[in-house]
C-alpha cells in the first residue's frame, strides 16, 4: 500500500504553497489586527482555477477528488494563514457539492462557473438559535408565493455572509412531523438579498478576517428556479456534503498543528537557556515528539477518509473520526506551541497565541466532538442512540 501522495496530489500542494508563499505571517498577523477578509488570497486562489478544485470540468472546475482538496486545504493552513486562510475559501471547495449532484443542468451552468471563477462567494445558511446540531428542527420558513419563496426566519454562525453574495439555504417548507423528521426541508442557492436580510457580525476570539454572523430574514424573496432538487428532499442533499466538509476540516486542522509545531521546534532549537538551547531538553523534546505523532496519525486517517469517499464507498465512520482526531492533534500541537516558548508563546509577533486560538475552530465546528463519538458508538459499535 503506498502512503505517498500521488504526482497530481504533489503538484497540488506546490502550487498552492506558491500561492501563500506571497502571504507571509505578518498579512496574518494584520488579517487577525483588523479583521479584513483576505481578498487577495481568495483572488489568487480564484486566478489560477483552485476554487473549483472538487467541480465538475464542464463547468470550469478541475474535476479532482477530495482527497486533492484535502491536500490543499492542509498547504494553506499550513503556510501560515491558519483558519484566516483556509476558511475564506472553504465553502467554495464543498459547499455546492448538493448544486452537483442535484441540481439541473440550468442550473450548474449559472450557479457553478461564477463561484469557481470567484466573481462570487457564497455563504452555507443551516444552523439556526436554539436548534444547534438538531437540523431536522429548524424553523426558518419558505412559503411558496407564486414563482418565488417568501422566506422569514434567523440563521446563526454563518461564515462569510459579510462579504459573500451567495447563500446556500435549508428552510422549512412543511409542518414538521415526528414521523419523518428529516422530511419539510428544502435547499436553496440564491442571492443574499440585503434589503430582506439583516447580516449581523458576531465578534469572536478568533479568524477575525473571516466573519461569522447571525441573519434574520424578513420575508426574503427567493426565485422557485433556485430550489435544488425537489421540495422537501434538503436535508437529504446537503447530507452528502457532511462528509467532505468534515474531511476537510481535519486536513485544514492538521495544517495548523504542523505549522505550530515547526515555529516550536525551530524555536526551542534558537532559545538559549542556562547557555544551552531549550530543545535540548527532553521536557521540551517529548511534547512536541508526541504531536508530531498525533499529526501523522491523523493525517493517515483524513487521507483514508477522503480515499474512501472518492471512490464511493460508505466514509461516515471515517470522515468524522478524520475530523475529530485532527482536530484534537491540532489544538494539542499549537498548545505545546505555546508553551514551548514560554512568555514569548503569549505575544502576537511569535504567531502561534494565534494559531492556538484559531485550533478551537475545528474542535467544535461543523459538528461537536461529543456528536461524532455518539455516532461512532452507535453507527460502528452497535451501540443504542443516547440523545
């Protein structure tokens, strides 16, 4: 079995680093300072085609799989950008996966390109106050009127909806039932129109330059042209696009816990302490052998994942495994970033405060740690539901 990353997964991660060679840590820094979302990167990126990395050819996209994906995600989280970088084109990467699959060919044609091309961003509009991970109770509502929808309701943590001109919707379409609680939803890529939706910034501890945002809809029209699939079957169409988000979030994790761990490690060799340097030291040396090796394992788990979902086999187990073991190998590698160099780990100029507040991201988000151990235990050990 070959462990290496293929020619074409190679020359992915070359190209993309080339990309972020030209945002070094100081843009970060200053993308964390005042909160600006990275334009640049997201143009560069769009210039060169990577926006529809995982989008069909006929539609401008590259055609790759997201074992490539995952590949690139890892290289712009990695280079230095962290979250900042990697979730300013996240969406862009996974989001119109339902539009793929389950959209007309009318459609794919004038929703697809302009993503890819990067004339447009789009932000992913499901989880809702008080409902949480439970999206089968969302109660954002589309009432058909005519040729359009008539949409009322509130979104809550949307990424991007600042900047984006897009948004990916779930709404309630009917009463919901008990007895087919996945049934009543419907999936919308329309227009964020402005005049009928209130995008409220949420100010966070992290990914300044990457808004996260509450939406409260007030009777928003949305074209009947732009439901994907047929009505009701939402919650079905963006539950294919769980599993390559999950995957790449894992990969975007271990991108940020690799570079921590080597802005530690080329630290502890340069600080001197008691005229030797600190990596001397095996209490120094240990911590960041361990997440070398909590990294590389994760790694191998996200690329089985991404592996087995390209070639269409069942990756549920593995895609939220992938995302919770890179998230945890990320946090704990920009943690002992921190500590490895001491006071200097809390100051902004030595990047990794940063980062380390950034890794919270992929341990809560898009679904919780406690949540995917429920799934494993009841979806792999046979174990009974427990919520």
């Amino acid at each position: 079995m070959n462990f290496d990353l293929s020619d074409t997964q190679q020359s992915v991660r070359r190209a993309i680093e080339s990309i972020c060679k030209q945002f070094d840590a100081s843009f970060w820094l200053e993308r964390d300072r005042d909160g600006r979302f990275p334009l640049e990167l997201h143009k560069a990126l769009a210039a060169d085609g990577w926006l529809g990395i995982c989008m069909p050819e006929t539609y401008g996209g590259a055609g790759l799989g997201v074992a490539e994906a995952a590949v690139m995600m890892q290289a712009i989280a990695e280079s230095g950008a962290g979250m900042s970088g990697a979730s300013a084109v996240h969406m862009n990467i996974f989001g119109l996966h339902p539009v793929v699959l389950f959209g007309t060919d009318e459609q794919k044609r004038r929703m697809l390109p302009p993503l890819i091309r990067g004339e447009e961003k789009a932000c992913f509009g499901v989880t809702e106050p008080g409902v949480g991970l439970n999206t089968a109770r969302i109660k954002t509502r589309a009432v058909r009127d005519g040729n359009c929808y008539r949409v009322s309701g509130a979104k809550v943590w949307i990424s991007t909806a600042q900047v984006a001109e897009k948004i990916l919707l779930l709404a309630r379409t009917a009463e919901y039932d008990p007895a087919k609680p996945g049934a009543g939803l419907s999936l919308f890529y329309t227009t964020l129109d402005r005049r009928t939706a209130d995008v409220r910034a949420i100010d966070k501890m992290a990914r300044a330059a990457v808004d996260s945002n509450e939406i409260f809809f007030d009777d928003m029209r949305v074209p009947a042209e732009d439901l994907i699939g047929e009505e009701g079957t939402g919650l079905k169409a963006i539950f294919h696009g769980f599993n390559p988000e999950r995957i790449l979030i894992a990969a975007e994790a271990i991108g940020i816990g690799k570079c921590a761990l080597q802005r530690a490690s080329d630290y502890a060799r340069e600080r001197i302490v008691f005229d030797r340097p600190i990596g001397r030291n095996q209490g120094i040396q240990h911590p960041l052998a361990q997440c070398w090796m909590d990294l590389e394992a994760a790694e191998l788990m996200v690329r089985r994942a991404a592996w087995r979902y390209d070639r269409g086999d069942a990756a549920g187990a593995d895609a939220n495994a992938a995302k919770y073991l890179a998230g945890e190998a990320g946090f704990r590698a920009c943690e002992t970033a921190v500590l490895t160099h001491g006071g200097f780990g809390y100051a902004k100029a030595y990047h990794v405060e940063r980062l380390f507040r950034e890794s919270m991201l992929p341990r809560i988000a898009p679904v919780s740690r406690e949540m995917i151990l429920s799934y494993i235990a009841e979806q792999v050990l046979g174990q009974s539901k427990s919520y």
